[in-house]
C-alpha cells in the first residue's frame, strides 16, 4: 500500500473512526519522522505485518511538551501505548505523575543506571551530547578553543557566544540537571550571566547554524545538529566540554522509551520496546545523520561525532532533576522576560 494511504489510514484509527485490531499499537514519538519511521516499519516486518505500528509525530519544535501533555490530557481513556521520546526530561515528568507501566527492560549487564528508571518505567538509549560547537574561522588555533560550558558567561566571549533558550529540549533539561548537581542559586546566578553575556536563540538547530555562518565563535548546542554543519563542510569544530579532572563531564541526554499504564495494547508494545532498545536500533541511528550515541556495549557502530579519545560523561540522576519542574520552569520564564 502507498505510504499516504498507509498515513491516511494511521489518522484515521487514531482518531477512533476505524476500529483497531488488537495487535496494533498506537506510537507518540517525538524523534523526527525520518529516524524512527524506519525503524518503526522494520518492526513491523518482523513481525510479518501481524503487528501494525500506528505513529504519531509532532513536527513542533515544542514537540516533546506537546506529545507529553497529550498523554496527560488522554490519561483517563490513553490513546497511545508507547512514547518515544527523544530526550528524557518530559518522559520522567510522566513517570512522577504514574502514567507510565513498569517493565523489564532486557538491557545486558553493565548497562548505565542513570538510563534506567529507578522503577523500571523507562530506558535511556541513543543518546546526544551537549557539545561547544566552534567556528573555526573564528578561533582559528585549538588551542582557544573554549572547553566548558560555564564559558558561555566570561565576558570575553561577550555577545560571541550562543545558546538556545532554556525553557525547552535538551538546554531545558541541561540546566535542570545542573541545578541539581551545583544548587539551584549557583544555577540562576549562572543563567543570569549567560543572559547577560551570551546571544540567546530560540533552539540548538538555531545556534548551529548562527555559529556556522560566523555570526557568533561558538555556541552550545547538541551533537545532532553540530554534526550537520560538519558534514555540510562549514568551518566549525566539536568540542565535548568539561573533560577536566575538575570539571563535571560532558552530558548525553537520551532516547527514551516507555509503555504507558493502562495502554490499550500493553503487550504488543512491550514487543515493541524491546526491539526498540536493541543494540541494532543504537547502530542505525548511530549511522544515520544525526550520529546519536550508542549507550549499549554492545553497540558495533562508532558514530562518527565522537572524538577519537575517550569522554567523561557527567553523572547524571535525570529524576532528581526532574523534580519541581514546573516551579523551575516558571522561574525560569519570570527571569527570561527580566
């Protein structure tokens, strides 16, 4: 059947017009289209088409908030069966409110505690860093090239350097991790000075390409879209910040995945978190363009975004960070609008 015949049908059991076989399963995902849709079909196959994925993606770049509240708002009659989600703060979010159902995630030993939830609710896979990307025309020696992200607030850099507004995505969770690590008044007076010094974008594609076009030296942004304006030949270098002793480490927010209490279809989509989470799923999205991070050892694909040494990885607990979300959040718009 043609792909839009197929989508056109998707809208349709989705909407409740058409009645839904039982081994259908209805998918939110907030990872673009042309990432999952693949994989998503490939499932499909494996199951030789007995099983039918019904998706629905949100091409809002408030995506994740908007595919969480609708869960939220569907709780007491739940659409979907599985959110992919592709960070992980709105996913915990739905964990604290008890809309997510408990399961045994198959992951091998070793697997990272900070990428599974603490009551089996989701797992992290598929990871992207938060990264410095330089413009190398800008900064031509390596040597100045800045190496934490607390630089986004020296005032050498002053109206040179760029982030993404942090009230969304991966910079929201970003700050909301290190107010947990570093307190949250070292954290405000923080986002003040970067206020103060830093251009502020409304999101990382947008700093990517303000840094690749020469408008500012560097900015902080994701390593899904540095890798684009490095693929694309733009002048510009990935730094992976905070690698010293001293330093916090460089964080990597994941993919996650999560079956929804009270889904409809709680079996097929158990199914359809395990093949999610393979290793396998890691390489193909490590191979694609957005070069997502492997967090499985048994992973084969290394994404070429990475450095040829190793990275540190800040230790992260992503529920605790989640905590009184809504108050930071809030805060966070009050100093915004300052």
């Amino acid at each position: 059947m043609p792909r839009l015949g197929c989508l056109a049908i998707c809208l349709l059991l989705i909407s409740g017009c058409v009645p839904r076989a039982e081994s259908d399963v209805v998918v939110y995902s907030a990872l673009d289209e042309e990432f999952a849709f693949p994989i998503l079909n490939a499932f499909e196959r494996s199951t030789d088409h007995e099983t039918a994925v019904i998706a629905k993606f949100d091409v809002e770049s408030t995506k994740t908030v908007g595919l969480a509240n609708r869960i939220i708002a569907e709780q007491d009659r739940p659409a979907c069966d599985l959110f992919w989600n592709n960070e992980i703060m709105h996913t915990v979010r739905l964990q604290k409110l008890g809309l997510l159902a408990a399961h045994d995630w198959q992951v091998p030993p070793g697997y990272p505690v900070d990428m599974l939830a603490s009551d089996g609710t989701w797992c992290g896979f598929a990871a992207r860093a938060r990264v410095l990307l330089v413009n190398t025309n800008r900064i031509a020696n390596p040597e100045d090239y800045p190496t934490s992200v607390t630089e986004l607030a020296d005032p050498k850099w002053a109206n040179n350097c760029a982030m993404a507004r942090p009230l969304f995505g991966t910079t929201a969770t970003h700050f909301a991790v290190l107010r947990e690590i570093q307190g949250r008044n070292v954290t405000l007076d923080q986002l003040r000075q970067i206020q103060q010094n830093a251009v502020i974008l409304s999101g990382n594609k947008q700093v990517a390409l303000a840094v690749a076009s020469g408008r500012v030296a560097w900015g902080l942004t994701d390593t899904d879209d540095a890798i684009i304006e490095k693929d694309n030949g733009e002048p510009v270098a990935i730094v992976f910040p905070d690698q010293a002793p001293d330093q916090l480490g460089t964080l990597r927010i994941p993919n996650t995945i999560a079956v929804l209490k009270g889904a409809p279809h709680a079996t097929v989509a158990g199914q359809l978190a395990d093949y999610l989470i393979r290793p396998e799923t890691e390489d193909r999205l490590a191979m694609g363009n957005s070069s997502q991070l492997p967090i499985s050892r048994s992973s084969k694909f290394p994404p070429r975004v990475l450095p040829v040494e190793p990275v540190r990885w800040m230790r992260v607990s992503f529920e605790d960070a989640a905590s009184g979300w809504d108050d930071w959040s809030a805060e966070l718009q009050d100093m915004l609008r300052d």
